[in-house]
C-alpha cells in the first residue's frame, strides 16, 4: 500500500511541479533542518507567496504531500482518494495562489533519500545546515552521511545557489562538488552572513531569548530572537538571512522579517515551570552534537541566586548504530562538564550517559536513571525549587515532551507548546 500511495504521489508532484514552476528552496543535514526552515519560511514569506513543509513531512511521503499542499492520509483509503483527487485538481485546474517558492525541508534516514527527493523536486538553493552522527544505524560512517547529504548541492544548475555552514568544515568542503554559485554563513570571520555580538536576554528564570548583530557586505543589524536559546536558532536565522539575500532582501528587510520567526517546538524552546522554575524544552529529538550543544547552554546560563540549580534530563539517543555507546559516554562526560547539578537520564542506553558522567566527577548523589519518562519528570518535580532551571531532551523515540509536561506550570498549554501532542500519538510508548 505505502509503495502504491508513494508512486501516485510522485507523479502527481512532478505533473504540479512541472505546471506551477515554483522555484525550490531545499534543506538538509544532521541538525537544526526544521528551525533553518522555519527561519527560511519567515524571510522570504515577507515579501513572496511561500509554502514550507507541512508538520515534519520530509521524507518520499512528506515532501510530495507539502507539494501537494494537503495532510496525510494516514491508514484511511478514503482519506487518500481525497489527496490524490486535489492533486487531480490543481493538475486540470489552475490555482491562482499556487506558492511561488516551496521551503522543503529534505530528511535522509537512508542512503538514496536525498537523491531521491531532489530527482522529484529539483532546488534553485540547496542549503546543508550541519553533519553529525545521526542515522548511523542505517549510514554506518561520517563519511556516507557527507555523501548523502551533498547531493542537495551536487545537482544544482550553475545559476543555483549552494548555501553552506561556514563553521562546520564537512559542509564547507562541498563548496567543491557544485556547480552551483556558493554563500556561506556563521560566526567565522570568513562567513559572508556573519553573526557577532551574541548574548542573552536577562539572566537566570528571567532569560527572554537570544540577541545578535547580523553582518553581511560591510552592513550590520541587530536581531532578537524571543523564547529560544542556543546557537541553532542563531545559525538558522543566518541562513534564512542568505536566502533572503539571494532574493535581493536587504539587512533591515532581513531583521524585520526575522521578527515573524516561529521556533519549531521542543528546539530549546523556553517554557516556564513549576515552582516559578524555567524549563529549556529541546525534546523533538537528539543525537550526541547537538546534545553536546545544549549542555553548552546550560553552561552559559548565569544563576543569579546561589542555591539557584540546574537540571539536565537526559533521554537515550536512538539510531547511532555501531556508536550508540561512545555517542552517550560522550555526552556523559559533556554533562558533566557542563557545571549541572543534577543529572537524570531516561531508558537504557542513557545509562551509558551516567556510568560516564560518574567516571568524569559527578557526584553519585545527583545522577539518577529512571526507565520512563513520567517516572523522571515525577523524581524532579520533587527536587526542584524555585529559581532551577531545566533542560530536556531526548531521541523522538523516548518521549521525553511527558517530563515537560509533568513539570511545566501550566500543562494546559501542553497542545500549544509541546511536540507530539496530537492524537496519532496518544496511544505510543
């Protein structure tokens, strides 16, 4: 059934594709693909018709669905009569609102994916945010990740545009496998959008998000980003920047239009806590960089009171194959590093997160394990006070958005604020 649904849908993206003429705007890598989206998505929706994916569709399902402009069909046949049938629609008839660019976030958990998706959706921009260990399970090396995901600049046209990360040198290095016109961005000085000047807003449970000074051809503007931490949300404002330069966008254009970016939910979102404590929510997924990332967070973070505390809840990061027990010893040893007080970790494999936390110096004391997530969030409840801080995270797999919600202050707006709040997965783990 999927390999049937799957063929229909290409062809009928290729046929909109191919009517519509959208230009394409693709997005890949090991991390921060959904908030580079998002960031995308908000300069450029300022002045042009845009569509980005729909939900987190961006697989062979996904991305002909966000061509499509429809939802899945899920296990319903009627439902999927009804996509094919729009797509019938928007092929016979002409839609006069049809987005003049497609944001298309493009995953890759297999080798052949981006291949595949860039064949269906040829980009005008192919925009490679950062590579790490993610999908190993299924890549086994570094080198065959870097493999996958440069196609997304390896098949643009000469008037395309590769956009890279400057700072992580597996990306910068495929500025020699295209063909395409290249701009790089970062916080190095050779970046051409460069960000400066980071800090945060307020101190403590009073942290407000992030500001920086956007720089690019010899101008500068500052950007705040509201209700986030953390350098991806920095990176993926830069790139939503290079994008925008590259469709004419000047800096202040740049700056306002930034104004309307959404951070993706659980992405170091701050969500207030019990207790008048703060809660850093990055439970849409993990592997050990960006881990590693969000401990350096946490270390940053100044408390203003003594016996302020901050807490790191860490989940077990899932699909790391053959590294899975360095990946978690690695972000053991971060963590304790990182100047947190306590350290709980959730599942199995995260043990390997605490035996290496231990043998790094902490104190038996304040590391804990718990099988589930419920039973982690129910043990911190218990310890924190106010003024603590945080931080959550964990692989899709492990839930870890239901140690958000035992300990957010008001569980509420758990639909409005949290991942995977939505019926289809009421029922899972």
């Amino acid at each position: 059934m999927k390999k049937i649904v799957q063929k229909i849908l290409y062809v009928l993206a290729r046929a909109i594709l191919k009517k519509y003429k959208p230009e394409v705007v693709g997005i890949t890598g090991s991390m921060g693909k959904t908030s580079t989206k998002e960031a995308v998505f908000a300069v450029l929706s300022s002045k042009l018709r845009v569509r980005q994916n729909l939900k987190n569709y961006n697989n062979e399902l996904g991305v002909p669905l966000s061509i499509l402009g429809v939802e899945s069909g899920h296990k319903s046949i009627l439902k999927w009569l009804g996509v094919i049938f729009h797509g019938l629609k928007l092929i016979l008839f002409r839609d006069a609102d049809y987005p003049q660019i497609l944001v298309l976030e493009m995953g890759a958990d297999h080798p052949g994916d981006i291949k595949y998706l860039t064949e269906l959706a040829p980009c005008k921009i192919g925009l490679v945010t950062g590579i790490g260990p993610a999908h190993l399970e299924f890549f086994e090396s570094i080198e065959k990740i870097i493999k996958e995901k440069r196609t997304i600049v390896s098949h643009l046209r000469p008037e395309g545009f590769a956009v890279l990360n400057r700072d992580d040198e597996k990306v910068f290095e495929m500025r020699d496998k295209t063909r395409a016109k290249v701009l790089t961005y970062g916080f190095s000085a050779d970046a051409e959008v460069r960000a400066q000047e980071e800090g945060m807003i307020g101190e403590g449970v009073e942290i407000k998000g992030m500001n920086f000074k956007l720089s690019y051809a010899g101008a500068m503007v500052p950007i705040f980003l509201p209700g986030v931490l953390g350098r991806q949300h920095i990176y993926a404002a830069l790139a939503g920047a290079a994008v925008g330069i590259i469709y004419g966008m000047n800096l202040v254009e740049v700056a306002e239009s930034l104004k309307r970016y959404q951070a993706p939910k659980g992405r170091m979102n701050l969500v207030p806590g019990i207790k008048r404590s703060l809660i850093i929510d990055d439970t849409y997924n993990a592997s050990p960089i960006p881990t590693e990332v969000a401990l350096e967070v946490m270390k940053s973070i100044k408390l203003p009171a003594e016996d302020d505390k901050k807490f790191a809840v860490l989940g077990d990061m899932l699909e790391l194959g053959s590294f899975s027990e360095e990946g978690h010893k690695q972000v053991g040893r971060a963590a304790a590093g990182s100047g947190v007080d306590y350290l709980v970790t959730v599942g199995e494999r995260s043990r390997d997160i605490s035996r290496a936390a231990l043998g790094a110096g902490m104190n038996e004391d304040r590391v804990s394990n718990f099988p589930t997530p419920e039973e982690a969030g129910l043990f911190v409840q218990g310890k924190m006070k106010q003024g603590d801080i945080v931080l959550v995270k964990g692989s899709q797999g492990m839930r870890m958005e239901k140690v958000v919600k035992e300990l957010m202050a008001d569980p509420l707006q758990a639909c409005e604020l949290l991942v995977r709040q939505d019926a289809s997965w009421a029922c899972k783990r």
